[in-house]
C-alpha cells in the first residue's frame, strides 16, 4: 500500500458523554474571532452530505459533527447555528470569516495547514472503497496492481479525492472522477460510469444499505483523525480545544459517537 498516513496528525483520544442541539442553515453572521469576542454567534460551516456525522432529518442539519459542534458552543456560552454549503467551500468560508469554523469530518493533511490551523482530534475515520457485487477489484491492493486502470469516485476536495489523486491517478493506476457528493459517486457507480467508490466508512456503510448489490472491500484505504479547522492564528482555537478537551472528558463526545455509531 502506498503512503496514505503521510497528511495526517496523530492525535491520542479519550471518548466521552453527550449533549443534543442540532442548527439548520442560516445567514452569515460575523467572523469567527468577531463572534467569539461578542459571545453571540458561533457558525459551523459543513457539508451535510455525510451521514452520520452530517446530514439533513427534516430541515434540520443532524449528526455526530453537529452536536459536537453545538456541545462546544453550550461551553463557550455562545449561540450556534450550522451553514451547509459544497465541501470544497468549507475552508474558504473559514478563511474569509464567513464561518467560525469547519466540521464535516475533516482530516488534518499538509495542504489544508497550509490555509487553516486544526483543533486536536475527535475521532477517527477510516477510508473505504465501494465496489458493485462481483467486481474484478477484491482487495485494495488491486487498485495498485499491475496494468491496473480503474475508474474511481471520489467526493470533490474530500481526503478521498486526495488519496485518489496522489496514490492511483498520480501514477497512472487510473482516473479519478470527481463528485460535488458522495451520493451522486455512489450513484455512478451503481449506474456502471466507474468502479469503485473511495469515501469514509460510515457514509459507505450507509450508502451500502441503501443500494442493493454493493459491497464495501474488507481491505481498509486509509485510516485518519478528524479535527475542526479554524482560520489560521484564530483565538477560537484555544478555546474550541479547551471545550473540546472537557467534553471528551466528561463523556459526551463518546455518548455522541454512540448514539450514531453502533459497536461492531
């Protein structure tokens, strides 16, 4: 397998307790340090495309992500409300003061530093791949072989979409087609337009349910840290990482992640 940690930053993690409110999208309100300074406003700009840590339940924006990010702005004693808008959009938002920061399970990789600065880590993700039943591709490895040229679906600016580029269309194991959500990936593959899809576990798993005749390989992809980006030198950081740190140790970050993530 090739160098799929090289992005990521280790990050040791306790898990803990849960707390509830969810936001819906709204307008922009101020920059994230001009919100922190008046205690009003913290605005999470996400992706509501992937489930459980993001997605829609009625009007509202739901998920692992979405109470962690309202259970932090509860102990900054600040209002919460969630954006949604293209993953791809979530880091320019942050950058530009649109948004107070971004959580929609996103790995720390060298790239993003270079624009935005990263809490400490909530939890861990793993990269899969989606095939159609009775696929040629049986095993991560066969993405790599030789003469290998598959298709593969990516959801655009996802770490995903990074691992493909690099890893299988960078040296010319295939092509990466570019999807503005992972639905729509998965949707071509079941279609036949590619051969298999590389996203986060949970969404496969999801997505697996939903359309008969996928599988997700045994063989893991990559395994990373999710953390919330922060504009770069933001005094959020400090706090949201204090918060954060009494929440994985009181309990409820863990009690979230359960409550959406059943023990395999």
């Amino acid at each position: 397998m090739k160098k799929f940690m090289k992005d990521l930053l280790a990050t040791t993690m306790v898990f803990a307790m849960a707390t509830s409110l969810v936001g819906c999208g709204g307008s922009t309100e101020p920059a994230a340090d001009d919100a922190a300074a008046t205690g009003e406003t913290l605005i999470m700009a996400t992706n509501a495309e992937f489930p459980p840590y993001e997605f829609y339940e009625g009007s509202d924006v739901v998920g692992i992500d979405a109470e962690i990010g309202a259970a932090i702005a509860e102990k900054l004693g600040m209002d919460f409300k969630i954006e949604d808008m293209a993953f791809d959009s979530i880091i320019p938002a942050v950058t530009s003061g649109k948004a107070s920061f971004g959580m929609a399970g996103m790995t720390v990789t060298e790239d993003r530093l270079q624009s935005v600065d990263f809490s400490d880590s909530y939890a861990t993700g793993v990269q899969v791949v989606i095939v159609k039943e009775g696929s040629d591709i049986t095993s991560v490895d066969d993405l790599f072989a030789e003469g290998a040229s598959h298709v593969v679906g990516v959801q655009t600016g996802t770490t995903g979409d990074i691992y493909a580029t690099d890893d299988i269309e960078g040296d010319g194991f295939g092509t990466v087609e570019r999807f503005p959500k992972g639905a729509d990936a998965v949707l071509a593959l079941t279609q036949g337009k590619i051969d298999c899809v590389v996203i986060d576990n949970e969404p496969a798993k999801e997505f697996v349910a939903a359309n008969e005749g996928l599988v997700i390989l045994d063989t893991e992809y990559a395994v990373e840290d999710y953390a919330i980006c922060l504009a770069k030198g933001s005094e959020l950081t400090e706090k949201i990482n204090a918060a954060l740190a009494e929440l994985i140790a009181d309990g409820t970050v863990q009690e979230i992640i359960d409550k959406y993530i059943s023990a395999e």
